[in-house]
C-alpha cells in the first residue's frame, strides 16, 4: 500500500479543519450541559413549588380531642388541624324547664343547660343565680340562658332574632337583646 504524502500546507489545512471540529463538538457538549443543567434544576426547584400551589395533599392531623363545655368532644380537622366547633347540644331546650343548672356531668365545672348534662345535687350557688341572688334560667330561642330576675314579670330580653344582626355577647340587664346562637337564630347567626 502506497503511503500519501501531504505537503506542509496541506498538513496545516488539515490541523485547522480538525481543530475547528474540536471546536464545535466542544461547543456542543457545553450547550448541552448548560441546557440539561437548567431542565434539572427547573424540575428540582420550580415544579414542586408550582405542584404545591396546584394540589391539596392530604393533611395528618394530630389526634388531640377539645373537651367541649357539655362533656362532649372533637378532634381537628381541615387543612389547618383547626378543632372542629362545639355543637352545644347541652344547651338546647324546647321550654324553661329543660333548663337547669349546677355541675356538669362530664368536665365537673359549674354549668347551665339542658337538665339531661346537669348534675343538680352539686350546685354552684354564685354561678347559678349570681351574687344577689338576681339570676334564673331561661329557654329562650332555644337555648339555655342566664337572665336577671325579672321583677314585673314582664319581658326579661328582647328578642331581636331576624334582625340581621347575630346577637352573641348582650348585656344582662332588663330590655337587653336575647343571646342567639346558630341553633336559636339560624338566620342571623348562620348555620
């Protein structure tokens, strides 16, 4: 086999081409790290916080129960492991009474509302009918209340359910609004 001999300008002209390919090939594999180097930190960095934006993954809630005020409980629940609301099935009456006061049942804390949570052999007498003596209970709206003694035996609040105003703290004198609640006025306090 005949060996081809090149001149010095063919050997430069061909150092030059194989340098520029070196080049190029060069070029091409930096793009190519530059561009896989930035897809992986798009989906190492960027989707997640866009996925967590998009999507509601389920929540494990610590299992703590909040003793509500008639004995009864609930857990957390919802994306912020908030304690669910007290329903206060202990305070609702049908009439005066269903009412009554002294120790509740399940926490041993003085307490109003429906006779059936109520332990009236253990009484708390300032609780009950205030300092004076100038409390009773009622079923007004539905619920249990502590109202002062009316003396005339006339109206001892006034019932303002359907006001658009949900009357939850009121004062205890004659002629204040009745308390309500979301089960005694539903359409002023919601439900």
């Amino acid at each position: 086999m005949p060996s081809i001999t090149r001149s010095p300008a063919q050997e430069q002209s061909q150092y030059e081409a194989n340098k520029t390919n070196v080049k190029c090939i060069l070029i091409v594999v930096i793009l190519a790290v530059i561009v896989g180097g930035g897809v992986l930190a798009y989906q190492y960095w960027w989707v997640p916080k866009e996925e967590a934006k998009n999507s509601q993954k389920p929540v494990a809630c610590t299992e703590e129960a909040k003793v509500c005020p008639d004995g009864s409980a609930v857990s957390r629940t919802g994306p912020n492991c908030e304690f669910a609301e007290c329903q206060n099935p202990g305070k609702n009456c049908e009439n005066d009474y269903d009412c009554a006061c002294g120790v509740n049942k399940y926490t041993g804390e003085c307490f109003f509302g429906y006779k059936n949570y109520v332990d009236t052999t253990k009484q708390c007498p300032d609780f009950c009918t205030g300092i004076a003596g100038n409390f009773e209970l009622k079923c007004i709206n539905g619920a249990c209340s502590q109202v002062p003694v009316s003396s005339d035996g006339g109206e001892i609040c006034k019932d303002l359910c359907g006001d658009g105003t949900c009357q939850e703290i009121v004062c205890l004198a004659l002629g204040c609004p009745c308390a309500e609640t979301k089960q005694s006025c539903p359409q002023d306090c919601g439900i």
